[in-house]
C-alpha cells in the first residue's frame, strides 16, 4: 500500500464527508424506526415512514445503511404464506386455546396466573387475526410491556397496547365482508 493511500485513510477518518455525516445520521433515524417497530419493518416500510416524516432520500440508500447495520433480513430467507388460524367450530376453538395455552406455559412473569391468555381466546383471535406469527408477537410484547412496567403480567389493557403486525393487519383486510361486520361488531361490543 501506498503511504499516501494510508494517510488519505487516516485524514478520511478524522474528518468524515458531509454524506458520511449525513449517512450516520440517518443510520440512527432508521434504526429507532425499525427498533420501534419491533423489528418487523424492512427497507421499503422504513422508507415510507421517513418519506412520511418529510426526510427526501433513495430507497437504495436505506436498503444500504439497513444492509451495512444487519437490520436487513428479508431477501435472506424464504417466505412461506401462511393462512389464518381457523376459529369457527367447537373443534377449531379448542385447537386455539389449546395453541394459546403453549407460549402462555412458557412465560415467567412472576404475578401472571396461569389460563388468564386462555380464557381471552376469543380477543386473542381477532387481534392477531388468527395468524400464528402475529399471536406470538402479541404476547412477546406484552410480556417485555408487563417487565417494563413491574407487573409482571398479561392483561387486556397491556395487550391493548401492543401494535398488531403486517400479517395480523393484511388478514383483517382480506377477510370477507361479512366476516369484518362481525368482527367489528364484536370490537365494538366489547369495548362498550
């Protein structure tokens, strides 16, 4: 290597370009937005969410600082669709409460009492829409919500406080019309 070469390195170092300035501070807005969204938001939520923030900058430029920070995962794995949790008959009832009662098993909340996620079944469903992924986000964030704030458990009000997902999201949208009447009906009777 070329002593000038090391010393260019070494001047570029101490005294960053504006873009590289620029870039390290948008690093930290793109982070806190997809920290915020429990790590769910990919490059191109991340872009919109900026844009909407009034920030003008590329696509490619985010998917870059997200791929140089590792907050960039999608285009690394396959993505297997998956359909929502049927809730219909006695028998997919069962099957629902009983796929809830596992993850519920597992957490070590020390005031949670045990079968308090199984008997919100019904809720539990129509906030996660059905979808497995989207349960288990429910419950992770109330459970990190319910150690943040000393309780130590899983309420209603917590899991209210808990933003739905994509998944959770598009399957609501894609419900049938019939099926979001309903749905909204019982939103709405249970809130009243």
């Amino acid at each position: 290597m070329a002593v000038s070469t090391y010393y260019g390195w070494r001047a570029q170092a101490a005294k960053p370009s504006v873009r590289r300035r620029e870039d390290a501070e948008l690093a930290v807005e793109i982070a806190e937005i997809h920290d915020v969204s429990g790590g769910t938001y990919g490059s191109p939520r991340v872009h919109a969410m900026l844009r909407r923030q009034g920030r003008q900058v590329g696509r490619k430029r985010v998917e870059r600082l997200m791929r140089d920070a590792g907050r960039q995962i999608a285009g690394r794995f396959t993505l297997i669709a998956s359909t929502p949790f049927a809730y219909g008959t006695t028998e997919q009832r069962t099957a629902w409460r009983s796929l809830i009662a596992t993850p519920e098993a597992m957490l070590r909340l020390h005031q949670h009492s045990p079968g308090t996620l199984v008997a919100l079944d019904e809720y539990l469903h129509r906030r996660s829409s059905g979808m497995i992924d989207s349960l288990s986000q429910l419950i992770r964030g109330a459970a990190i919500l319910a150690i943040e704030d000393g309780t130590e458990q899983i309420t209603r009000d917590l899991l209210d406080l808990v933003p739905v997902d994509f998944a959770a999201e598009k399957a609501a949208r894609s419900a049938p019309p019939g099926q979001r009447k309903r749905r909204n009906a019982k939103t709405a009777a249970a809130t009243a």
